[in-house]
C-alpha cells in the first residue's frame, strides 16, 4: 500500500458515512487542503463554506449541533485550536455540544509553511478543555474508525490530522475504541508510547533497537484524552521505562498526559521525546523531524542514552 495522509482519510471518511443527514460539515475556505471536499461532492446541500472566519465558524457548528446536527468543523490546526480557541471553550464545549473538530495541518510536518503554520501546541490547548475528547490518529485506517467512532459520540471532540502520506500500520480488521491504546508491537525491555505518525517512526526505531539488543514495545496512543491508564500502568510494571514519542511540544502534550497519568498510579521513569519548547521552521518534513530529532535513529539513540 502507498502512503496516504491522514487528511485525506479523513475526506474519503466523511464521504463514507456521510449518508447519515444529521451529519453536516463546515469548513474555513480550505477544503480543498481539508479535503472536505471529498464530502461536498458526494453532498454538497450539507456543506458550508464558512470563509476565513474560523471563530465563526465554530459558533455556527456550536448553533447546528443545538438543533439536533452532528457537525464536522474543519480548518489547519493552527486556526482550530488557537485562532478559535475562545469560541471552542465557550459555545462547544462549555455547554457540551455535538461538534468534531477535525484539524489538519498539525505538527512540524506541515513542511515549508514554517513556524506560522507549524501547530506543536495543539494537543495541550484541547487537553485543557473541560468536556473535549482529544485524539491524534496515526495512520489511514485509523482516521477512518476514529471518524465513525467521532460520529457515534456525543460531545466535543478534537481529531488531529496530518498532511504528509504516512506508511499503514493497522489492518482492515483494526477495531477503534475512544480512550484505548492499542500493542503495535510487543517487547520487554522498554515501551514507546507514541501518537500520530511518531508510531511509524517508533516502529522504526524499535527494529533499530532490535539490532543493538533492546527488545522495544510500542504503543499507539490515538487518545491523548481520556487516555488510557490502565495500559500504561501494565506497560510500566512490565518493561520499566516509558518513552513518549510526539510530533508536538513535550509541555502538555502526549509525554504530560502519561507522566500525569503515571504518577497518580505507578510512579516510573518517562522520557519525554517531542519538540523541546520551540516553534518549527521552514523546510522539508524529512529535515524538520530530523532537526528537532524526531527520526527512528534519533529516537532509538535517545532510548538507549535513557535505558543507560
């Protein structure tokens, strides 16, 4: 299989289960980039170009969802969760409303945008929300059951997707469930908790490990809230050190959510791996995660450096 980005899985899953007519969609003049277009053609009387006006955008979705509407909003992350953030906090999910917030763009690897566009705070910003259900999928399959899990849900949820292609890494059989994490790959000596396209990096890495002795488990955490304790607490009696993987600030991101969670319920070593309290740069995906150390080399010499 090629690669495919998680944006644009999110498109074909719009289109998908898009039948249901309680499902509405809006976007901030980007839906070509959103790929919500992919639902506007299939039904285009259920789709709002709501223009660059994000913050409206959300009132609008917010006014929907009082009226019975599952409602999709979507623009890059960036606008979602910090332009609009108010509105999100006070007309979503204050009053605990049906909206889905679906933010494209994330991360470092938004690419040659640079820094402007290059949302790293995300997570921690929809972490904070009362009410708001956060994820962060990893790959095609995965985006298309956390949408019709989304659906399925009533409340406030924040999905975070990507622009560049990324490698698959669950089968059709993959079964999506909000607050479970999911074993990608088993191993004694160390976990990896990753979100987002840092599984793939950390599958990488764990191969890496494999040949220096290291025998890495890796873990896809799609839900960074409510995340699920109960599989780390059993990673961390079993393998010892957690390793957090992220394509976001360490601060609040993944690497706080599990170090909160572990510290209330089995105190262990983490090692937090993410961007370290900076905005990105211009440049190519593969240089950014490079330059802020995000790659399976670079990951697998940060575990062995934390394993001591």
């Amino acid at each position: 299989m090629g690669k495919v980005a998680t944006r644009e899985a999110y498109g074909n899953a719009l289109a998908q289960y898009g039948a249901d007519e309680r499902i509405v969609v809006l976007d901030a003049d980007l839906s070509k980039s959103t790929k919500t277009d992919t639902f506007k053609k299939v039904y285009p009387e259920r789709h709002f170009n709501m223009g660059i006006a994000e913050a409206d955008m959300m009132c609008v979705a917010a006014g929907l969802a009082t009226c019975g509407k599952i409602v999709f909003a979507s623009t890059f992350a960036i606008f979602a969760a910090e332009r609009a953030c108010e509105q999100i906090r006070n007309s979503i999910c204050y009053p605990k409303l049906n909206v889905k917030i679906c933010a494209t763009h994330a991360g470092l690897t938004v690419g040659e945008d640079g820094a402007s566009h290059q949302c790293v705070e995300d997570l921690a910003v929809m972490r904070a929300l009362p009410n708001m259900t956060v994820i962060s999928t990893c790959d095609e399959i995965e985006t298309n059951r956390a949408i019709k899990a989304a659906i399925d849900y009533n409340g406030p949820v924040y999905i975070r997707l990507g622009r560049l292609g990324v490698e698959a890494v669950h089968g059709e059989d993959f079964k999506f469930e909000i607050g479970k994490g999911v074993v990608v790959r088993e191993g004694k000596d160390v976990t990896l908790v990753a979100t987002g396209l840092m599984v793939q990096e950390s599958l990488k890495a764990a191969e890496i490990l494999a040949g220096k002795g290291i025998d890495a488990r890796v873990v896809d955490i799609h839900t960074i809230k409510p995340i699920d304790t109960e599989l780390l607490v059993k990673c961390a009696k079993e393998t010892g050190l957690i390793v957090t993987v992220e394509e976001h600030n360490i601060a609040g991101g993944l690497g706080g959510a599990v170090c909160e969670a572990l510290s209330e319920n089995y105190p262990c070593k983490v090692k937090m791996i993410g961007v370290q309290e900076k905005f990105g740069k211009s440049g190519t995906p593969a240089a950014l995660l490079e330059k802020y150390g995000l790659t399976a080399e670079q990951i697998a010499e940060k575990v062995i450096a934390a394993k001591g």
